[in-house]
C-alpha cells in the first residue's frame, strides 16, 4: 500500500508596521487560509504589513497577498514552507527569520502558531494497536505542531521587546487534561496536548521578561480543510459528506453550529496585539461550550 502523499502547511509571517512607535514582526503560520488568514485580515486591518509563507498553493497565496493589499494597503510578500517534516520546517524557519533580519527591522512582536494538518489516513489511524506502521504520521504531527512551535518561539524571543512579545497557539478541544480526549483525533490530538504543555512552560519562564504566552482552542470551525473529511465520508460525494459530517460532528456542541474562522481570529488577535500584558499560560475555548462536554 502506497504512502499517503504529504499535505504541506501553510505558513504567514506579518510584519506590523509603524503604529504605536513600531510594532516589529508577527508571524504566523497556517496564515493563507482558514483561522490564519482571517487572523492577518484582522492585524492588517491595524496597519500591519504582511509576508506570507505558504506550502504548495501558489494561487490561494497569490490570492491572499492580493486581498490584503486591496482591502488595507499593506505590503504582502510570500514565501513558501513545509513544516511536516524536519528538512522542510528548518528551512521554512531559516527563510522567515532571514526575511525578519533582512527585509525588516529585526523586531517580533506575536507569534501565531496557526498552521494545520490534515494526513490522508488520520481518520483510519487511532492509538488501538494498530500504531507499528503509523510513526511517520506520528511524527509529521509532531513536527508541524510542538516541533515547529518551539523552533518558531526560540528565534523569536531573542527578538522581542520586554513587556510587548505575545505567542499564541491554536490547539483544539480534548488536548489538555482538564477534558475528555477526542476520540479519532488521536494523531493531531498528542502533539497537540504537548504543545499546550510548552504554552505553560514558556509562559512561566518568559513571564519574568513580561512576554505573553497564551493557547486557543477553536471548536469546530468550518474550514477548506474540513472537506477532506466530508469527501472522505462521502466517498466522493461533497454534499453527502456534508451532511453526515454535520450529523457527526455538530451533535457534540452545545450550540449545535460550525464557527466561522474570524470567530476564532477575533480571540487571537486580541491576546497577539491588544491586551495589556496580564494574560499568559491561558487556554481558551472559543467553541460554543464544546470543551464542556
């Protein structure tokens, strides 16, 4: 049986102009589609100018760098990067920083850790036994997820102002121990659950320096990626897939609706680029009461 061939990640990095004095960099990864370009929609609504790095949609990139610059007259520049793997995320975290170096000032201000993965097997592969022949799935999802956040966070911070940086994470419900594991979410889920460890971790050791260190769990968001899922339960069939991925999923949320991404973006931007300082080592839920199931 063949391999399953490699979704790639997405992957945004913002510069935020000059308000207030010089905001310095944000970047963001996942942010050409879905939660992290509603993200960058928001933050370039503030003046910021954008570099947007991508994995292998030249055209959603192109897209997005042509909305951004319409809508907010920022500069938008793309670069592309894989952070499934060890190779590809090294090089993809090499090329940002040499863009924050060299075509910016230097400065970061936020990191947004938004990038998403979606393998072709994740729905058939659970921790039941059948894990001998699923490590390289394991490790893409440790790579995109706790792998690249710390790869991502440790350039950044050298480069942060005390008292301004901010680091947000996307996870998802079921990753913490304050909650019910996800069922079926069992290869995303792991790295997940120990990336919001190191949301804790470096809370604690940069809260001397004042920076911010926060986590934010999305319900169930209607994204691009979730048609991979409707096809697959469809079996080809988008609008049957549709409805039996409703039935499914919606059934579990108390508000028995899907959120839009700049739902989830509007917490996001918050804790990257408007609250005081006070928030850190949070996880919070934007997900109409799911994580209370």
């Amino acid at each position: 049986m063949s391999r399953p061939r490699r979704a790639r990640a997405t992957l945004l990095l913002l510069w935020a102009g000059s308000v207030a004095g010089g905001r310095g960099v944000a970047v963001v990864t996942g942010g050409t589609g879905g939660i992290g370009l509603a993200t960058a929609r928001l933050l370039a609504a503030r003046g910021s100018d954008l570099v947007l790095a991508y994995g292998a949609d030249d055209a959603r990139a192109a897209a997005a760098a042509e909305e951004l610059q319409s809508a907010h007259g920022v500069r938008v520049v793309t670069v592309g990067g894989d952070l499934t793997t060890d190779a590809g995320r090294e090089t993809t975290v090499a090329s940002v920083f040499a863009a924050v170096d060299g075509e910016l000032d230097g400065r970061v201000a936020s990191f947004v850790h938004a990038a998403g993965f979606f393998h072709e097997g994740l729905l058939s592969t659970h921790l039941d036994g059948s894990m001998q022949d699923a490590f390289a799935m394991y490790d893409e999802y440790q790579s995109i997820y706790p792998k690249a956040l710390i790869a991502f966070a440790e350039e950044c911070i050298p480069r942060m102002a005390d008292g301004e940086g901010r680091i947000v994470a996307v996870s998802n419900p079921g990753c913490n121990t304050m909650q019910i594991p996800r069922v079926n979410y069992d290869m995303p889920g792991q790295a997940k659950a120990t990336m919001e460890w190191l949301v804790r971790m470096y809370a604690l050791r940069l809260a001397g320096r004042g920076l911010c260190v926060n986590a934010v769990s999305p319900g169930y968001t209607d994204t691009k990626e979730w048609d991979k899922a409707r096809l697959g339960m469809g079996r080809g069939d988008m609008e049957v897939g549709r409805k039996l991925l409703d039935e499914k999923m919606l059934s579990r949320s108390p508000m028995r609706r899907w959120a839009d991404a700049s739902e989830i973006a509007q917490t996001i931007a918050y804790l990257a680029a408007e609250q005081t300082g006070l928030i850190t080592g949070a996880f919070i839920p934007v997900d109409g009461g799911l994580h209370l199931t």
